[in-house]
C-alpha cells in the first residue's frame, strides 16, 4: 500500500468517528430548532391569514359571516327577518378566536412529531453532508460526476 492510502485511511477513521457525533449532537438540536422554528412559521402563516382576511376585507367577511349563520332556515320570508334582525344586531363579523384556536390546537397535535422526525431526519442530513465533504474535498471527485452520477447514467441508458 502506498503512503497516501494509508494517510487517507487513518484520517478516515478520525474524520467518520468526528462526523458521526457532530452529526448526533448538531442534527438532534438543529433539527428540533429548525422544526420548531418551521412549526411556529406555519402557525404564523395560517393564522395571519384569517387575521388579515378579517381586517382587509370585511365586507366580504361580513356577508360570508352572515351567510352561515342563516344557512339553515328554508323559508325566504324567515330568511329576510332573521337577516334584518342579525344586521341590525351585529354591526361586524367577529374576531376569528374560533379559527385561530382550531390552527393553534393542530400546530400543537402535530408539533411532538414534528419534533420525532426532526430527531431522526437530522442527524441523518448532517451525516450526508459530511460524506459528501469527504468525497469532494478530500477524495477530490468531481462534484458533477459524484452528485448526479445516477441521473447521468440513467439519461445514457435511456438514449
């Protein structure tokens, strides 16, 4: 074996043993952050969306508001006196609390596994990324042929 395999080898050993716990340590914490992190923009997103349906358009949001509050009664005459009545009782839609809470309930239902599959999806991430690393910087491979080696020889077969 020459001198150079045997280096390679060695800081190999070094290198994976390195990679897999900064891997564990790393992947587990940013995992959960960044999937926490995301969790928290999801909420922020849907619930704004409600939030500033409401405050945009409230005509629109009004006339729907009322539409469903008389969407059981058959009767037109009954229909025209249960909308004068609730027109003249409740002058604006409410604040969406009902909806806003139903988004918040489900971020929370869905958030521990969320969290399960960041424990598991990030080490996993940060592990390839150190692979990836070896092989490029330190095996020297050519970034194009290593990453899409497999879609490069699938388009050869294809042809």
């Amino acid at each position: 074996m020459t001198f150079k395999i045997v280096l390679i080898f060695i800081i190999s050993i070094f290198y994976f043993c390195g990679a897999f716990i900064w891997a564990l340590v790393y992947g587990v914490l940013g995992g959960i952050i960044f999937k926490f992190a995301g969790s928290v923009k999801d909420w922020l997103y849907v619930s704004g969306n409600y939030i500033r349906q409401w405050k945009r358009y409230p005509k629109r949001s009004y006339e729907k508001y009322l539409t469903e509050l008389l969407s059981e009664i058959k009767n037109l005459s009954e229909y025209i006196y249960h909308e004068s009545l609730l027109k003249r009782q409740r002058k604006t839609q409410p604040f969406p609390f009902f909806s806003v809470f139903n988004v918040t309930i489900v971020n929370l239902a869905i958030l521990p596994f969320r969290l399960i599959s960041s424990i598991i999806d990030g080490p996993m991430i940060v592990f390839s990324d150190a692979i990836d690393f070896w092989k490029i910087h330190i095996l020297k491979k050519d970034p194009w042929q290593y990453r899409y080696a497999d879609w490069l020889s699938e388009a050869e077969n294809n042809l």
